[in-house]
C-alpha cells in the first residue's frame, strides 16, 4: 500500500468480533480487532482469506455486551502477520476489511467507545 486511502481514522480498542464466511460456514469464529475505522476493521484471522470474501460479522464492545452490532464486511487484503506457538502451530493473518452493509449508528457507537479508550493509529 503506497498511500492510505482511508476516509475515517482508524483506532485500536478491545472488541469481540465474531465473523463466518458467507456460503461456506455458518459457524461464528472469534477474533479480536487490530484497529477499527468507520468504513471497516482490520482482524487477525487463522486463515487467509481471499480477496472479495464476504464475511457476517458481530461486534460488541465492553460497555454494552449484550447490544453487539451485525453486518456485512468483504475481505480487502490479507497477509501474514505472525504465528501462535502452542501444540499446533497457528498462522495469523491480518486481514482488511471494509463494512458493506452494517448499522451505521451501532458503528458509530462502537467507533466512540474507541475514540473515548483507546489510542488514535498513524
């Protein structure tokens, strides 16, 4: 990426972020976010996903648990990130991902519970 094309500031916080691959998997798999911006949130999955991947997504934060947010996000990239040492090795993969169809208010509210906690990325 030579130059960010963002439109929001992207901020990092605590989430749960629980997302399944449309068509493929209707099993939520759990995630915590690496940043997260208006238009979409950047996650470390244990698989790489392909560009254009659409993703179900639901996020809640720590303030109002049991109010999470549901929508629709698309794969934009993912690379290699790091990997997990335990018994099994895992592969992380950071992955961007942008909203295509979320409540915006219910974004919003998980934005400003970001913008109040935690720090502003560069």
């Amino acid at each position: 990426m030579d130059k960010d094309r963002r439109t929001h500031q992207r901020l990092t916080g605590i989430a749960n972020v629980r997302y399944a691959v449309r068509d493929r998997d209707s099993r939520m798999l759990e995630s915590l976010p690496r940043n997260i911006c208006g238009g979409g949130v950047g996650l470390c999955l244990p698989e790489k996903l392909a560009s254009g991947t659409i993703l179900e997504l639901e996020i809640t934060i720590p303030d109002n648990p049991e109010k999470g947010i549901s929508g629709v996000g698309e794969v934009l990239w993912s690379r290699p990130f790091g990997v997990i040492e335990s018994e099994e090795s895992v592969c992380l993969h950071e992955t961007g991902i942008k909203f295509i169809n979320v409540d915006q208010i219910g974004i919003g509210r998980v934005y400003s519970y970001f913008r109040q906690n935690q720090s502003v990325l560069k």
